[in-house]
DNA sequence: ACATCCCCTTAGCC
DNA sequence: AGGCTAAGGGGAT
C-alpha cells in the first residue's frame, strides 16, 4: 500500500518518529520499519512524501496508518502555536516531521509502568519479553513478531513469569493494573473523552502510575497534546535552556538532586504547559529529541554533564 | 577487561 | 507533609 504526503502541509519523518523514545516495539528490517500495531504486523518505508507500507493481516484501510502516527494533527499550526523562541524553534527544525505517536492505551500503560527507572533499551528488551511470553506470535517475510498481551493474560501471570521477564519490582504493578483493566473497573478508552485533569487523576489511581507515567500515557495514548512529562532528560533541558524561566534556588536544587520531588515535577510541567500552550506536549518531544542528541555528541557545557557527585 | 554510575520514577516509610 | 530511600538489570563510561 501506499500514501503520499504533502510535505508542506503534512510534514512527516518517520524513522525520526520511530526512534525518539515514545514507542518500544519498532525495529529495522533493511530498509524497512517493522512493528505490531493494533495486533497486526506493520511493515513500513519513507521515500520523501511517500510512505510504502504492508500489514498482516491486510489492512486496505490508510485512515489505520494514518491514524497511528496522527497524520491528521495538523503540524504547521503546531508547530507555531509552540513556537515561543529561538531555542524551540531550533529543536523543531532539527527534527523536522517529528510526530507524536497515537499508541493503544493499554499497550502504552504498561510499556510506561515497566518504564519506571529503566533506560530505554532495558525498556524494550521488558516489553520484548512480555510479548513473546504473553502475546500470540505473527509471522512475517521469516520474522517472528508478538502481539502484545492482553489484559487477561497478564492479570492470570504469576508474579516469578513476570519476574522472569525482567519487571523486577514493577512485576506487582503490572499484574495489578492489568487486573483492574481486565475486570473493566477502569475503562481506558472513555478516558479519550475526559478532560486532561480527569484523566489524569484516573489514571494515578492505578498501581505503578505516578505524575510522569500518567502523562506519558495520556499525551502518547490519549490525545493529551497539552500533557507535558517531565523526566531527567526534560530536567536536563530545563536547566540547558531554560533556567532563566525559575528562581534561581530552585534551579540549584536541580542541578544537585538527581530526581526532584513532586512539587517539582508540578512546578515544570506547569512552566511548560503555559510556556508552550495546548500542544505542550509536541515541544517536549521536539526538546527531549535536542537535548538527547546534544548529550551523546558532547555538545552539551562541561558542568551540565557532571551535575550529580 | 572491569568497576562504577546511571537510568524517560514510584511507593512506602518516617 | 514532604523528604528520604529502596527497588532489576542492562547500558554507558
């Protein structure tokens, strides 16, 4: 199948797209992108405007794919509602056709609780393992793919299957949540409809989700663009490009803590959500994708890379 | 090689 | 109430 875009109306890059962090499940086959989206294996190409792609089982439908990577955000209009400055307006050029991913909530839940004080090849090896323990297996041009779990089967695990998995003290949390999922106590997709607040706090009633899981679920699952997660790597922007924005005690605080307490979790993710606006959500991307590149090519000052003894 | 530190945090305890 | 700490295991340096 096929699909052209305009790229000057629908900018996109989709390894860019694939690679900054957000999604767990993709992987390079050749040329080729490989992945499971929505239980069917998807493979996928960019040539310019034109992106080729193949599902098992056949999909004839593009609005699936077009769907996945929010091809109908409208990124011009985004691009410069959160163009506040210089600095974003660099990072958004530096990554241009950059796109927030429309995950499955349930798979992104997960993938977000397992997240917790993981890197992101750890993440992906756990995500990894629990699909080939749990899901059902597609095969695809001679690859073995996995479904991700379902509810069900993850709420019946025994917490040494999910350990073996490498969860670790997250195996509890996962096998929790998927069982209040499973038993339709919360109902995820309705989550679609409520307000970013509301769904919010749903969400943080669930065992493993805390300010930075639930904002990460709800910008990458629930159509939250004004949701703003906060992690070390934001920190670490924070304090490279924005510490002018913060008193100046609070920004020493950062810079020797490691992690930050609550109250700071808030007072960032509020700086950014009325810094940047309803699409807050797409400037940290665009942020974290400079920062994580400024940081592996050294480009990053001396003392922000040694800011914990 | 090899040690040491860090990681897209949360929850439970004072 | 808010600050401190423990909690896998792999990756980076």
């Amino acid at each position: 199948m096929k699909l052209q875009l305009n790229p000057a109306t629908t900018p996109f890059n989709l390894a860019q797209t694939l690679t900054c962090g957000q999604s767990f499940r993709w992987r390079k086959l050749g040329a080729w992108w490989a992945g499971i989206v929505h239980e069917k294996v998807v493979k996928i190409r960019q040539a310019d405007g034109t992106l080729n792609y193949q599902t098992i089982p056949e999909e004839s439908d593009s609005r699936f794919i077009e769907s996945y990577f929010r091809l109908d955000d409208d990124l011009p209009e985004i691009i410069s509602q959160i163009s506040s400055d210089d600095c974003i307006r660099r990072a958004v050029r530096s990554c241009t056709g950059l796109r927030i991913i429309r995950q499955q909530p349930w798979e992104c839940l997960i993938s977000y609780i397992c997240a917790t004080h993981k890197n992101i090849p750890a993440i992906k090896n756990v995500i990894s393992n629990l699909s080939k323990e749990f899901g059902r297996r597609v095969t695809f041009d001679q690859h073995d793919f996995y479904t991700f779990p379902k509810p069900s089967a993850l709420a019946k695990a025994s917490i040494e299957q999910l350990k073996a998995c490498k969860l670790g003290f997250r195996a509890d949390r996962v096998r929790e949540t998927a069982r209040i999922i499973h038993e339709q106590q919360l109902d995820l997709e309705s989550l679609r409809e409520a307000s970013y607040e509301s769904a919010r706090a749903t969400l943080r009633s669930l065992p493993g989700v805390g300010p930075k899981v639930a904002d990460c679920v709800l910008l990458f699952s629930l159509d939250k663009l004004e949701a703003f997660p906060v992690d070390v790597w934001m920190r670490r922007a924070i304090l490279e490009y924005y510490s002018d924005h913060f008193p100046p005690a609070f920004i020493e605080r950062m810079k020797e803590k490691g992690s930050g307490t609550p109250r700071d979790y808030r007072e960032i993710r509020l700086f950014g959500q009325t810094y940047f606006g309803r699409y807050a959500g797409y400037a940290q991307e665009y942020l974290f994708a400079m920062i994580r590149r400024q940081w592996t090519t050294k480009e990053t000052s001396i003392s922000m890379r040694r800011p914990y003894k």
